[in-house]
C-alpha cells in the first residue's frame, strides 16, 4: 500500500475513535461491575435489543467456554433484558435510546467499552444469535486457545459466519427460554460460498450460504458478509470499521496464508432463524436501523409475505461437531495440536 493509503487508514482508524470516545455520552450506565475484572480475563462485548429469550443459553455457553464478564449495551429494550441483564454478576450494562443505525449499527458504542475496558485482554464480540466454535473447544477451555495464540504471537482469530436453520420452516418448532437452539437450527450449508480478498483493509470477504441462495438469489452481491474477526487481543487504539467484519490496524485482518497453507481459524454458529425470525423482521424493518436502510430485512420480508421460509435441501448438512466444520473446510486447528 502507498504511504498515502497507509496514511488515510490511520486517518480513517482515528475518525473512528472519536466518534467511539464522542457516543460515550449517550450510555446510560445500569450496572457497572468492571472493578471485579482482573488481569487476564476473556471479555464478551455485544449490543442487543429485546433479547430476554435468547440470554439464558447465550450467557450458560459463552461461561462455558471461559469468558468471565459481560459487557452489553442495550439499545432500550421493552422485554426485560435490561432487568436479566442486571442481575447477573458477570455482567456490566449500559442503556441508550439512541440511534442504533447513526452509531454504525452499535460498533462506535463497542468501539468505546473496548477501549475504555478491553486493553490488554483477549475480547470476544459477538450478537446473542451467534456462538463461536474454535477448534478443540469441546474439551479445551477458550483460555487453552488464547494462550497458545499469545505464544504464536496471533493477535486475532477469524471466523466464517455459518447460518444455522431447522429442517422445515422456520417457525414449526418453538424455541424456548434456555435452551440451545441448536436443537433446533441444527442444518447448514456445507458448500455455496463466494470469497474474494478485499485489498483496502487486507480481510477476506464471504457471502454466500442459505441467505444468499434464499433471500438474495437474484442479487447475490448484496447478501450479507459472512467473515468476522470476533476474538481480538485488544489495544488501545484498535476500532472495528463494520460490524466485526474488518478491523484496524489492517493487520489485524490479515489472518489467512497466502501462499497456500492454512492458520486457525473458527466458525461463530448464527443461529437467527428461529420462530422469533418473524416477529424481529417485522420490528426491524419498521425500525429502519440496521445497514441499508434495513435492505436485509426488506429481502426477508418479500419472502415473508408468502410463506414461511424452508431453507433446508438436499444438500443441507446437520451439524455434528467442530471436527466436521474442519473436514468440511469451514474452519481450521491450524499448527495448535
């Protein structure tokens, strides 16, 4: 890259920081508990609105795996999340009535907590419809992972977005409070996957799966991105640009072997569609807050109007396990034996 594009990320990377520094006024706080987090804890960081549903599992999963506090911005909920929130304690909340969408669709509210209470410690962010499968997680610890990262000198772990659905449609089984839903959207896409490399920010770039066949047929360039980088080691000074699909420093992203071999690499399992798709999609394109003017949700909602969604074919795969992903292609152990 020339030195003026080099320059022009750095300014970009600090417009990003002060808009993260300048939405801290908008963040009412409900429960800060940060004192209680010590040296070396793994931090989950999110944004959510009425999500009391999907709490439960969310948090028993992510405990599970190691992380040891929560930190959550609510975007004014009306379900009782805010309420869940608080009496966990683990968890630090902050509420606003602000705009999601003029904040970048939470990532300057994020942006701002990870700054404020990430430097130093591995954080991990990720929506409450997501969960994150690394390899061995299935009896090592995200500690195990995250040390042996900080001895390879690995500052970020990618991981492809799998949208996860039921076989049927989508709103013949009821989730319920607590449970993995999982037991539920427990089908994926093993294949259907478009990646190119995006040269300005240095990350990989994927769409595809059953929302670019289902909902974006006709238009797959405008399906939602499927590449994250959730678990970063962070600094102050770092910004997520969009969502946690890139990052700066730009290096951050460059979490792939070009030369043909392969690093590590995770999955973070989506499971949005649930019998609670219908009712979101609806808030949501009311709302109009999300990327787009809520494109995604308006292409959900053509489908809708018609029937209820049956994503599953013949070539769905359940899922069985990280090993399968690995088989399959979607994630990699890399060197970490």
């Amino acid at each position: 890259m020339s030195l003026i594009g080099q320059y022009a990320l750095r300014l970009q990377r600090k417009r990003l920081l002060w808009r993260a520094f300048r939405s801290r006024h908008v963040l009412r706080p409900v429960a800060n508990r940060t004192r209680q987090i010590a040296r070396g804890d793994i931090l989950l960081f999110s944004t959510l609105r009425n999500e009391k549903v999907r709490l439960p599992y969310f948090f028993d999963y992510y405990r599970d795996l190691g992380v040891k506090h929560f930190l959550i911005v609510d975007n004014d909920s009306r379900d009782g999340s805010r309420k869940w929130l608080k009496q966990q304690p683990d968890c630090s909340v902050w509420t606003t009535k602000a705009s999601y969408r003029r904040a970048r669709f939470g990532v300057d509210w994020l942006n701002w907590l990870q700054t404020r209470y990430g430097n130093g410690h591995w954080t991990l962010v990720a929506d409450v419809d997501e969960f994150l499968v690394f390899p061995f997680c299935d009896t090592r610890p995200l500690h195990a992972l995250t040390d042996w990262m900080d001895a390879s000198a690995i500052r970020a772990l990618p991981a492809m977005l799998l949208d996860m659905y039921p076989k049927g449609p989508i709103d013949a089984q009821t989730y319920v409070e607590g449970q993995n839903p999982i037991e539920i959207a427990s089908w994926f896409d093993s294949g259907n996957y478009a990646i190119e490399k995006n040269h300005r920010y240095q990350n990989l770039w994927i769409q595809g799966g059953p929302r670019a066949r289902y909902f974006f047929g006709d238009q797959p360039h405008n399906a939602p991105a499927l590449n994250k980088t959730p678990l970063v080691k962070w600094k102050r000074g770092y910004a997520y640009v969009e969502s946690t699909h890139m990052v700066l420093p730009r290096g951050l992203n460059q979490v792939y072997d070009e030369q043909g071999g392969e690093c590590i690499s995770g999955v973070m399992l989506h499971t949005k569609f649930l019998n609670t798709f219908v009712e979101k999609s609806t808030e949501e394109i009311k709302r109009q807050q999300h990327y787009g003017r809520s494109r995604e949700y308006k292409a959900y909602a053509r489908q809708l109007e018609t029937k209820q969604p049956d994503l599953w074919n013949t070539w769905s795969e359940k899922y069985i396990n990280w090993r399968q992903l690995e088989i399959l292609g979607l994630m990699s152990k890399g060197n970490w034996a």
